[in-house]
C-alpha cells in the first residue's frame, strides 16, 4: 500500500487495516516501492510500547 493510496483512498484503507488486524496479519506501507512502515494489530506485535495508557 502506497502512501499516495493511503492519503486518496483514507476510509478504504481503513477497512484493510482492520481486516488485516482481525486476520492477524501485517500491513505493509511504502513509498515509491520502499518500505516505510509496517501496521500490526497489538496481538501481532506482541507487547506494549511506552504510548499505550
């Protein structure tokens, strides 16, 4: 997913990203074909960060 697709397309990407969440799965992000960023459900992640209340 693009990050060009994420800014046009934001209620959509929302969808895949809570579909990919309850599946368990990781959301990759890029720009340009570069990895940016990934977006993984807490339960993939596996811990707490210093963010969570």
């Amino acid at each position: 997913m693009s990050v060009a697709e994420t800014r046009s397309r934001f209620t959509e990407v929302l969808e895949v990203l809570n579909d990919a969440a309850a599946r368990g799965r990781i959301t990759r992000v890029t720009n340009r074909g570069r990895k940016i960023a990934a977006v993984a459900s807490m339960h993939v992640a596996g811990h707490k960060t210093n963010t969570d209340r």
